[in-house]
C-alpha cells in the first residue's frame, strides 16, 4: 500500500503541547500509505491491522507498537465517540515515521493557546487519545480546517549504532554463563512442509544422527513439544511464525530427549519458497541465542522522561506474562498491592455480554468459585451493573452485592469494568476486610489501570479461545474417528468415558435406556482416580437417577453431592458414637473421599439419538469446582456424537443377532451318526455376521438304511436369500421323506422356486441319497444341480468327479434332470464343497478346480475330519485377505475297518 515519492519534502508542524516553541524542520519521505475507515466499532480494529502491516512492511518493528496504540484511541475518537469517518495516513521518513488521523469533526475540543497541558483525563471515555500522544510520541499536533480536523504525531527510530539490535553491559568473567568446552549450535533448515532439508555437523553431533538420516523427514518426528493439545502453541503452529524463540526437545538417536533452546526465523528464497531456519544449543546455554527481555525502568524521572515507557508494563511489570491465565493472576495481584486490598478478582464476560465468568482471584479461600458465573446486571441503579464502577462502604448493609465475596469476610470492595471499543469484556476488583476503605479516587486509580490492561486481556481471551476451539475441533474429529470405529455397545461405552475424563471432567457415569418403558440403567462409571470409581459406583446406584429430559444443553444435578454429603454425615456421626473421637477408618475415608469427589459441579447431558432419549451423560468435578462453559459446549458437542455411536452400536447388535438367529435356524441342529460312515461338515459364514448367508448344508434320514444329504448355494446374501434356503432345506426333508427319487425331488423344488416370483433367486444344488453296505461300502445316488462338482479320493490317491453337471435350479420351468450312482469302497473319501471354496482369490490367482483336487490328492489315509481341516487350511492360505463368500465343506469316507 506504500507509494514512494523519492525528494517529497513535508514543514515539520509544531510541538503538540501547546506554548511550546515551534520548530520546523524538512523530512524526506520516502513512503507513504493511507486508507479511510467507516463510522463502525470495527473500523479500530482494521485500522490498527492496517498501520501495523504498513509499518512492518516497512522494517519499523521498534515503533509498531506504539503506533497501534496511539492510532487505536485516535480512530476510536474519530469513529466512535465523533461519528465520523476517519481518514488514517502513514508517512515514512529516514529517521521515523508520521502517522496523521483526521476526521470530520472540527469543533471538538479546540485547544487554546497556553491551555493546560491536561487534555484528557482516565476517568473519561474519550478524549485520551491526545494524553497517549503526550506520553509516547516524539512530536505530536493538532491541526484544524473549516471542515476536518487532523490530529499527527511522529515516532523517531531509537538510535542505535549500525548493525546492533541490543547490547548489555561489561561483565566481570566470573559472571558469565557457563557453556561446556565447546558451544555447539545446531543449524537446521525447514521447508514448507515441515521437512528437514538442510541439518549442519554440530546437529550430528548433539543429536547422534547423521544428516542423510534425517534428510526429509519432519521435524515433528524428532521433536518432544511440550504443551497440551488446544492450550499452547504447537510446534507445527511455531514453525509458521515469522520469529520464534522458546524451549523443546530433541528426541537423540540413543532415545533420550536433549533439552534445547531454539531460535526459529521463518526466511524466502530467491524463488519465493518459504523455509524456516531453526538454531538450536543445549538449553543450559540459551545465552547464546537467547533475546534480552526488556526490564522496567525503576527511576521515577527516568519513567517521566523516557517516550517508550508503556503504561501497560507499568502495572503489570515486565516481561508480561504470555498465557491469559498469568496475564490474569499477575493482574488480579498488582491490583491487590495497589489499593493495599486483602483480596482481588478478576471475571471475564461471555461473548453475549449478559454473564461474567471468575477467571483469577487472590487472596479469597475461592478456588471452589473458579470459572463460576455471575449475572452482569445484579439489579437496578448505577451499583447494580458490572458495566460500571461501584464502590461498595459495606458488603453488610447490601448483602448478596457482589455474589463472589459471600462468606469470605470482605466488607468493602470496589469494582471497575474492561472495556474495548465500548464492549465490556470483563470486570476487576478489589476488596478489604474493613467497611469503608475505598472511595471514589480509589475508583479512578484502578479504571485506569484497568483501562490500561483491557486491550491486552481481551487480546489475550481471543488468542485462547482460539486455541480452544482448534483443540476443540481436533478432540471433536478424533472422538468421532473412535466412535465410528466400532459397533460393540460395551467399547462404545467405554469410549465415551475415556474421551471425557480426564480432558472434559474428572469422573463421568453413562446411564442408558433401553425403551421408553424403561428407567435409567447405570452402565458405566469412569474416574481418573482408579481407586475411587467402585465407591462413585457405589453412591450412584444409590440414587435415584436423573430425569430424561430431552432438551439440549448441559443442566445441573445436585442429587450426587447432596446423598454423599449426607452419607458422609451419617458415618461421621456412627463412628464419633462408637470411638468418642474421630476416626479416619475404611468406612469414613471411603465416604469422605467419595463426598469430595461429587462436591463440586455435577451437570447432566442428555444422549438423544433419532429423536430419542436413549441415555444421559453425567459429568462431575471435586471438591467446588465448575465447568468452563466452552467445556459444557464441547461436552454438548460430544453427547451428541456419542448417542448417534450408541446408537448405532445397539441397531447393529440387534440385526446381528436376529441375523445370527436366522442362520441357525437354517442350518440342521445336528449331524446323525450313520453307521459305517465318517462324516465331517465345516460351515464358515463370510462378513462380521451382520449379514444372512446363502450357502447351506443337510444331513438327515430318509428311511432305515437310507440318509439324504445335501449341499448348497444360493445367490445372493440377505433376507431373500434365506427365504430360498429355508424353502430348499425343508422341502428337500419333505420330499424325501415322501418317497420321490433324486431327480423328482429337485424338480419339484425347483417349481416351488419359481412360484416365489421376484423374490426367487437361482439356487447350486448337490443332492444325494446313501445306502451303507454290508460289506462295507456304501452306495450313493447323486444330483448336482450346477453345483461344484463332487471329488472321490480313491485309496490309491487318484481324484476324480462323482458326477456331472446339469443345469441349476430356480431358472428354467421344464428340467430333465437324471441321477448317477456310485460305489465308495473302505477309505475312498466324497468331499462336497460350496464355490466359495474353488473360487477363492488371491490377486488374478483363483484357486479353481484342479487347485482343489491337488489338494484332495494329498489326503490319502486321513479321516473325514482331517481331510475337511486340511481343505479349510489350504483355502485360508491361498490368500492373505480374510474370505468374501460363505464356505461350506461336506467330507464323508468309508473307514478301511469297516469292511467284513
């Protein structure tokens, strides 16, 4: 945005303080960018993205600062408090920068010449922009026009010898850090895909690995980041930052982490690729990279004289702290020290502005208050509204005034607001033991203070509230990752507990319903204390459990903490009658450890699934603590997951076994023992059983001496499928059993078939009669129906078919089909099998007939059994994937002993 104007000169206006001797000068500028902002409360944000992206483009880091601030309460005069829209201009020079804000408001505050110096107050909203420019800028000024007025104030660069970014003192040797015989610094090289491309010799040497090890792998691979998922930055997020400095590990090629201190500068070659050079020591010499911190000037002249004194580190100190929750105790503590309170707090506003959440107290026995929240308007007039200051003389003559401080024994107290742009983001204050300490100049010192951190405080919320949506979003998708990975009702139960605690709440309890006829069931209870989840069991199925109610959202339940405060009384008070004394017993220990347990917050979310209240998760914490809300959305987020997973878990249960059911019931309960015979069956349903298979199998007697059997496979899975099974199964016992042959039997099954309409489908069939001899062979009469023919091992080890194809049923109405009888001699062997053995794959490989019969040929001697085992074997070898079709095996062999 910047235009260059190579010898543009600009007259130097005059001092901003008015009566002070005017000096002029010429400039040369060498840049400039300017940009107009509406009348609206978010035109102070663009404006400060936009002088802060100009001056950084422009290499003016050391008075970025500064400028946002000045420009910040400049736009916020002009926009909000005039109405106006604001004009902002960025002028570049060699030896600082101008920025000139002007808007269309004139008459406002026309300074007169010799006026005192005290153009603004803190007490005031507005105003405080010109105050800003007396305390920080170099120069400063207001100018006016019949129809704008301007308000310019200028920032010189530090000066600072050539090439020196800081310096510190002359140390006596003794005094310096201590680095072993050689410093070592690590020079690695990111690209932008967080690979390593580049790793020097001392990263060999501190690491142990050799650069053409680690050449192209991410740098997350050898990295120990310590942080916690959605409350730090990753080092993921680090590597795409412009600058960065901090600590981590690298994990060595012995396995042991190396503590290091690392300075990342994020770089562009000369092809526009980005990359980011890291330098790394051992952590113990951080000196060598480490950036000095700034330190408060301690000198009151000093502080009065110095333009880069920042109001914001004169109360809070430096370095500031760089996590909200430090920010917020460092706050709630100097406000303590600076009214000479006994006790301070600090809350929060939720993003509709209508409660406030306790984020930082001191010196309140209130860690049970954490998080708690309370209304912001407590009631009518100036003194019920967190929205403005309020002194309190006497917490006694207005009880419930200030909810946070009941029962602590503070008597007065005074509060202020935050605010940013006019929005209230949060309240601060301080309390005293004494009635009557603080008046309304007590009132003033801590709004300016607190005026002074609003925007820091606020900076830092977002910057967290960010962080916990983005962990919030990655423990969302990994939950439902785990969630839809598994249908069994028990692991989806357990899931749901471990998700929740410890991330979510300390301890957890699942009830279920099975239907709405039905109460609450306690199905599982999870603490992150082992040893405390059999007495938390215990008091919960105790109680009575909670309502199902179906409306969204998380509600409290008192129930818990209520029945184990009274156990916890009733014990207490049996063991002080037994002994006289207390007593820390088994008994007493177990309940007051489970009371301490359910005291703190105890909400319920219900598990609504397919407009159905199917359950309710209970989330607790211990002893007075509460939830986050953000935590209650996210747990709201999860229920909702987790009932659908539940759900789910209970449809697939109930189709399985109903499915399970269905196949059993077309298979035979039993094989009969046919004398002379040895007969085995391997059955082997394909999927998870979710799903009724089409392959069956029967042995049954026909008559005395006389046994039917068959083999067969129907097209198609699922409910129509089974229909033809059962029909094929129990009409072949029916017709058998009637007297019809073989070829009859087939037939007249395969009429019934085809009466079914569109519900039929084709059917394989092998079906046959045997008669075992006297002389212990057996006869059979065999059909095969398009089935896989049947293989006869003879004792010699030659295989051959038993039989010849003929056409399949459930296709053609008029079938010629014909029998085939052979005799099976002492330790010849019929294997009959389903396709889902010749057909089974392995890439283009398929194991087909002739694998089949090597494998039969290979079988001489062995029982039926063992011959059906060695078949199964050689299926589940011929490919490593599990099987996609039902398998079925029909050995039966002719024992060698039996003959006469």
């Amino acid at each position: 945005m910047g235009l260059l104007i190579p010898g543009e000169h600009v007259p130097e206006p005059r001092q901003g303080n008015p009566g002070d001797e005017t000096r002029t000068r010429s400039s040369v500028i060498t840049a400039r960018a300017a940009a107009s902002f509406d009348p609206v409360g978010r035109s102070v944000a663009t404006a400060r993205a936009f002088v802060r992206d100009t001056l950084q483009g422009w290499g003016y880091a050391d008075v970025v600062d500064d400028a946002v601030v000045l420009t910040s309460e400049l736009v916020t005069n002009a926009v909000v408090h005039a109405g106006t829209k604001a004009d902002v201009l960025c002028l570049r020079s060699d030896d600082g920068v101008r920025v000139e804000v002007a808007d269309r408001y004139p008459e406002r505050e026309v300074p007169l010449l010799g006026s005192p110096a005290d153009v603004a107050g803190p007490d005031r909203e507005n105003g405080r922009g010109l105050l800003l420019c007396a305390a920080l800028a170099s120069r400063w000024g207001v100018e006016y026009t019949p129809t704008r007025k301007n308000v310019w104030f200028q920032l010189d660069l530090p000066n600072r010898p050539v090439g020196t970014r800081s310096a510190g003192p002359a140390l006596p040797t003794a005094l310096l850090p201590v680095t072993d015989g050689r410093v070592r610094v690590a020079v690695v090289q990111i690209d932008r895909t967080g690979a390593v491309r580049a790793w020097n010799e001392d990263a060999e040497e501190l690491f142990g690995y050799p650069a053409e090890q680690v050449t192209g792998k991410a740098l997350t691979d050898f990295a120990a980041w310590p942080h916690t998922p959605g409350t730090s930055t990753g080092i993921v997020e680090a590597l795409q930052l412009s600058r960065w400095e901090g600590t981590y590990g690298i994990r060595g090629a012995d396995g042991r982490v190396v503590p290091v201190y690392a300075s990342h500068l994020r770089v562009r070659d000369t092809e526009g690729e980005p990359s980011t050079v890291c330098l790394l020591v051992r952590d113990d010499e951080r000196a060598v990279l480490q950036t000095p911190v700034r330190q408060p000037a301690t000198d009151p002249v000093a502080l009065g004289e110095s333009r880069n004194v920042d109001p914001f580190e004169v109360f809070i100190g430096s370095p500031a702290p760089d996590d909200l929750d430090g920010l917020l105790q460092r706050t709630v503590e100097r406000a303590r020290d600076m009214l000479d309170g006994d006790s301070a707090f600090l809350l929060l506003a939720t993003d509709d502005e209508t409660e406030l959440e306790v984020r930082a107290t001191t010196g309140l026995p209130s860690a049970r208050q954490r998080f708690a929240r309370v209304p912001v308007e407590a009631g009518t007039g100036r003194y019920g509204s967190a929205r403005m200051p309020a002194v309190h003389e006497d917490l006694a003559a207005v009880p419930g005034a200030v909810p946070l401080l009941e029962s602590t024994g503070m008597r007065s107290v005074v509060t202020v607001p935050l605010k940013v742009e006019g929005r209230l983001t949060g309240s601060l204050g301080v309390a005293a033991e004494s009635p009557g300490r603080y008046s309304n100049e007590e009132a003033l010192r801590l709004q300016f203070a607190a005026d002074r951190i609003a925007l820091a405080v606020e900076s830092a919320r977002l910057g967290e509230l960010e962080r916990l949506r983005r962990g919030s979003l990655s423990f969302l998708v990994e939950a439902s990752d785990l969630l839809a990975g598994t249908l069994d009702r028990d692991q989806t139960l357990a899931l749901m507990a471990q998700m929740t605690v410890p991330t979510l709440a300390t301890w957890c309890a699942v009830y279920t319903i099975a239907d709405q006829a039905s109460d609450p069931y306690l199905s599982y209870v999870l603490h992150e204390d082992e040893e405390r989840i059999d007495g938390l069991k215990a008091l919960l199925s105790r109680i009575n459990p909670p309502e199902p109610v179906p409306t969204p959202g998380a509600r409290v339940w008192s129930a818990p903490g209520e029945a184990a405060h009274q156990a916890a009384l009733r014990v207490s008070m049996r063991d002080l009658g037994r002994s006289g004394s207390p007593h820390t017993g088994g008994g007493l220990g177990t309940t007051l450890s489970t009371a301490a347990t359910v005291g703190g917050e105890t909400v319920v979310l219900p598990l609504v699934a397919r407009n159905r209240v199917i359950g309710m998760l209970t989330l607790g914490k211990p002893s007075d603590d509460h939830f986050r809300q953000e935590i209650l959305e996210l747990a709201e987020d999860l229920s909702r997951r987790a009932a659908l997973a539940l759900d789910n878990a209970r449809l697939y249960s109930e189709r399985m076994a109903i499915s399970r059911s269905l196949q059993r019931s077309l298979l035979p309960p039993g094989l009969p023992q046919i004398p002379g015979v040895e007969v085995e069956v391997i059955y082997r349903a394909a999927g998870e059983g979710n799903e009724v298979g089409g392959d069956f199998y029967d042995l049954f007697p026909i008559r005395d001496g006389a046994y039917g059997f068959a083999i067969g496979d129907v097209c198609g899975t699922g409910p129509e499928a089974a229909a033809v099974t059962g029909l094929a199964r129990h009409a072949l016992r029916l017709l058998a059993r009637e007297g019809f042959g073989g070829p009859a039997v087939l037939e007249r099954l395969n009429a019934a078939i085809l009466d079914e309409g569109a519900r039929s489908r084709f059917l394989t069939l092998l079906y046959g009669e045997l008669w075992p001899q006297e002389d212990g062979s057996a006869i059979l009469k065999i059909v095969c129906a398009g089935h896989p023919l049947p293989l006869r091992l003879r004792q010699d080890g030659s295989v051959e078919p038993a039989a010849d194809p003929q056409p399949l049923l459930g296709v053609m109405e008029d079938l010629e089909l014909y029998e085939q009888t052979i005799t099976l001699d002492p330790g010849d062997v019929l294997l009959c099998v389903t396709d889902g053995i010749t057909e089974r794959r392995e890439g283009t490989r398929m194991l087909g007939d002739d694998g089949l019969t090597d494998v039969l040929a290979s079988c001489t001697g062995l029982t039926a059994g063992a011959v059906a085992a060695r078949v199964l074997r050689a299926v589940e070898r011929f490919a490593a994937e599990p099987a996609s079709d039902d398998m079925a095996i029909l050995s039966m062999r002719i024992p060698e002993q039996a003959k006469r």
